[in-house]
C-alpha cells in the first residue's frame, strides 16, 4: 500500500472511530431497517465450509484479496463517517477489519452496528465470532456464546450460529447441548448439502458422548508437524524482551483465512523448534490431520501483538504437507513496512 493511501485510510478509520463515540450522543438513533439480505441469502455450504477448510484460495497478499480488501477500507470508513447511523456500513467496515485479523476494530464496528440494529441475528454471529479469535481460547467467550444463543432465538434458521455452538458445546464436553445444536443445524440444511455429511459426523459424536472432536487418525498429543524456527544472523541482537515470538499456522495459499493454530513463544527461546498437535487448533471445528498442506509464518512482533504491525520481522515456509514426521525449517529475516 502506498504512503498517500495508508494516510488516509489511518485517517479515515481515525475519524470513524471517533464517530462511533461521539455521534450515539450527538443524534437519536436512527431506525431503518439493515439490509443483510444479500449475507444471509450466502449458500449454506460457503457459510459451513468456512469453518471446515477455510476461505477460498489467495493470491499474492499485497495486490491481491487482502490488498484490495485494505484499499477498501477508505471507501468503508468514508461511508460509516458519511451515514454514521447506516448499520449496513458499519457492517461492513466490521467484515473487512474481520478478514484483516484486526480484531479490535472489527469488534467496534459490528459493536455500532448492533446499537443500531439490535437482535440482528447477522450481526450478532459476527460479533461472536470476532470475539472468539480475539480471545485467542479455542472456546467461547461467555458473551459470545449469550450473542449466539439469542442470534439463533431470533433467526432459528441461523447456520453458522447453529455450526459454533454445536462445536464449541462439542468441544466442552457438553454433549446434551452439542446434540440440540447440531440437530437444528441438519433441520434446516438443504438434503443436497455436502455438508452435511460433516455435521452428521460431529452430531453422531455428540451423540457417542465422545467429547473434543478430534479424527481418527489424529489425537490430541500427537505432534503433527515441528517448525524449527532461527533468527536472520543479520538481525542477532535486534530482539529485546518486549518482544513475541508467534508461530501462525494457515491454510496453505490462504494468507487471508483465520489460523488454524498458533503459539506464542519467548523471543529468547530462539532458535527454537515448535511442535504443533492437533489439540493447538484455534477452534473445536477446524481440523489438523495427516495430509493437509499449511502455510507456516513465524513472527517477532515488537508489541507483543499477535496482529502484524510496521517494524515487525517475520519469515515464511509454504505448503508444508502435515505428518507425525513433517518439519519444516523458518528463518525470520523480513521486516514488515
């Protein structure tokens, strides 16, 4: 992104952020109705399929799905600041922060958009979601799980409020619950749905009792992939304590999609080697397994951050295949700018 266009989308985020507090106290709330239409009309296998394997291939992150979606943000943030009570902007302001892993902010905008609609079953899904990978927990926060419940009161018809908490109810053990949840997601699945074949695997689980929902062939502990990690020798002696060490684990060709592990290490443990388990995945429902490729980045981030910033150094290995003996070899050397 160049400097002009960085500038104003600083800006612009800057003054809709400052619109998102100040303009509630300024104005009534405005009524009209939001227009998620398009949102919940998305095909029940994309909205499921999300969670199973991810967002659809990437390309290059810079020119391609996340530097348009960063261009975007201009156009977003003018729109929110124009028409500060349109839930629909603010909506979207919250989906593109969202896929850009800026979870504070995503979590703001979705926060303005529930002031104006309430009981938004959409919205309250994405806000839920967006609460559950900035906790960085492979569960629920309690309110994400409240927003959800209420989500799928309001819109009973709601699949992928009915998919997290099917999985998460999973995932904690609580099979009663996991079953009602899973069940009403098969209601309302088309019969030619491929997915259901996967829901009906998790729901026959629930209904085993079987708990945390791992693959045959994989259990919690076993090691599935170790990522050996070293510092550029140019950069020796750059690191100080403040630092993080966090080792990402995506999608392979999927820079844009949620992680599907990571760990958080101390920059002086380096060079360290890393084993991911298929018990490290972010949430119930993603799956580590013998065979899949993923993408491997390995960051020092100067806050402590796990979003990337300015001045952060990383390093990258990609397509690395998934197996009790997988390793793979990262030297961190690129400074982000």
């Amino acid at each position: 992104m160049s400097d002009p266009v960085f500038v104003a989308v600083l800006l612009a985020a800057c003054l809709a952020a400052a619109a998102f507090a100040v303009i509630p106290l300024l104005r009534q709330r405005g009524g009209g109705a939001l227009i998620v239409a398009i949102a919940l009309a998305i095909p029940l296998a994309t909205i499921v399929l999300y969670r199973l394997v991810g967002t659809p291939a990437a390309i290059d992150p810079d020119t391609g799905q996340i530097g348009d979606i960063r261009a975007s943000l201009v156009d977003l943030s003018g729109d929110a600041l124009r028409e500060p009570d349109n839930a629909e902007h603010w909506a979207r302001l919250g989906l593109a922060y969202k896929s850009l892993e800026e979870f504070d902010s995503a979590e703001h905008a979705f926060r303005r958009a529930l002031f104006l609609e309430e009981h938004n079953d959409f919205l309250q899904v994405e806000l839920s979601e967006t609460l559950l990978y900035a906790s960085g927990q492979p569960r629920l926060p309690d309110e994400a799980r409240s927003l959800l419940i209420d989500a799928v009161t309001t819109n009973p018809a709601n699949q992928k409020g009915l998919w997290l908490l099917g999985i998460d109810a999973l995932g904690r053990d609580d099979n009663d619950s996991a079953v009602v949840w899973l069940e009403q997601l098969l209601s309302v699945l088309p019969e030619q749905a491929e997915v259901r074949a996967s829901v009906g695997e998790y729901l026959a689980r629930a209904r085993a009792g079987r708990g945390n929902p791992m693959p045959d062939n994989a259990s919690a502990d076993e090691a599935l992939l170790t990522v050996n990690v070293s510092l550029a020798d140019e950069l020796a002696g750059q690191v100080d304590s403040m630092t993080a060490l966090y080792v990402f684990i995506r999608p392979a060709g999927q820079p844009a999609a949620p992680p599907l592990a990571v760990r958080r290490l101390a920059p002086d443990a380096l060079p360290a080697s890393v084993a991911i388990r298929a018990s490290d995945t972010m949430t119930a429902g993603d799956r580590l397994v013998d065979g899949t490729r993923v993408d491997v980045t390995a960051r020092l981030s100067l806050s402590g951050d796990a979003r990337p910033a300015v001045g952060d150094i990383q390093g990258q290995t990609r397509s690395v295949e998934l197996g009790p003996a997988a390793t793979t070899e990262v030297t961190i050397r690129e400074r982000l700018d």
